[in-house]
C-alpha cells in the first residue's frame, strides 16, 4: 500500500478536500442531526454528553486537525463546487497491523440531511475509493452499514459491494440497544471493472 493520506478528489459536482479547521464546527453541527449521528458514531457511550457540546468537541477537532496530513490520514471534508459549502466528511479507516499486507479497511461517510437524495453520497464515495483503490494500491474493503440505514447501504451496492451472509451487533453511541449491521466486501478489481 502506499500511504498517500488525503489528497484533494475532485469529482462532476464536489471536491473532497483534506480537513482543515475552517469547517469542523459545521461538520459537527450536521454530526448532532439526529438522522445523522445515530447511525455513524460508534464512540464509547461514556462520551456520548460531551460529543453534544461543541466547547469540549471543539478541543478535539483541533487535535484531530494536527494529524489531518498525516499519510496514514483517508479523511476528506466533502464540498459542493458550485457554492464552496461544506455538505458532509468521507473516511476510509486503515488498520495496519502488518505493513507487507494492509488490505482491510472500514469507510464511512455522512451527509447534511439538506443535500441526501441529490447522488452527492455515491459520487463522494466512489471518488473516495477509486482513490484508495488506484492511488494507494489497497486491496480489499471491509465495511459495516446498519440493516435499517438502507440510504448507506444501497450506497455500497450501488458501487459493488458484496453484503455477506452473516450479520453482527455494533453499538452505536446514540442508540441504547444494539443494532445489526450488514457487513459488506469489494475488493479493487471488482470495484474497477463495476465502476469503470
């Protein structure tokens, strides 16, 4: 793999940019949607309070913006071209456990409840992973998306993604009970020869 982090990714309608500190209060606001946060956030449940106020979070982002061109970084802020407005975030998650063979990946995305249904999500995500397919040479994608979260999964079919047989239990940390979640695969040749 070749560690490349968060290059800017200009699609038809939108640029993934890498983060800067300019947009993360927005990003948190469209986060604290309800629609949004329920079915993205996986934090601990002991942090769920301090994740509502933007005073604590804000020290976070700010930390997290430090390591935001760090190479081992896939996380894009998501931007409409045509208004230069801040829509969403995009992220494929490495885990490198072996540096000869990093080839399991988790990604996520979310988007302002305004701008869903419009084709902004699918176009973000296949740029995204044409990126970490074709630019960063991963191999295979591992992911997860809620069984009742059918806009994020129909997203992943959508670009080819294969839903396994067997299903697992994520808690996510504005929801009190577990939730099942499909869990989906691709790896790059189907994902080339699928989308292009």
């Amino acid at each position: 793999m070749k560690l490349k982090g968060s290059q800017k990714i200009e699609t038809e309608r939108l640029f993934l940019m890498p983060q800067t500190i300019k947009e993360q209060k927005r990003l948190w606001e469209i986060l604290m949607i309800d629609d949004v946060k329920k079915y993205y956030l996986t934090v601990p449940i002991k942090f769920k309070n301090k994740l509502i106020d933007w005073n604590l979070q804000e020290k976070y982002y700010k930390t997290k913006i430090e390591h935001a061109n760090d190479k081992d970084v896939f996380c894009w802020s998501i931007f409409l071209k045509d208004t230069d407005k801040c829509i969403g975030q995009i992220d494929c998650h490495i885990n490198i456990d072996n540096q000869s063979s990093i080839d399991v990946y988790d990604v996520g995305w979310y988007i302002d409840p305004l701008y869903q249904s419009m084709g902004y999500c699918t176009e973000a995500a296949r740029a995204m992973l044409y990126y970490m397919f074709a630019e960063c040479d991963i191999k295979k994608i591992i992911t997860s998306a809620a069984v009742c979260n059918s806009s994020s999964w129909k997203v992943m079919e959508k670009l080819g993604f294969i839903r396994e047989k067997k299903t697992r239990k994520v808690q996510y940390t504005f929801l009190d009970e577990l939730t099942e979640v499909y869990i989906y695969t691709i790896d790059k040749e189907r994902f080339l020869s699928f989308n292009f």
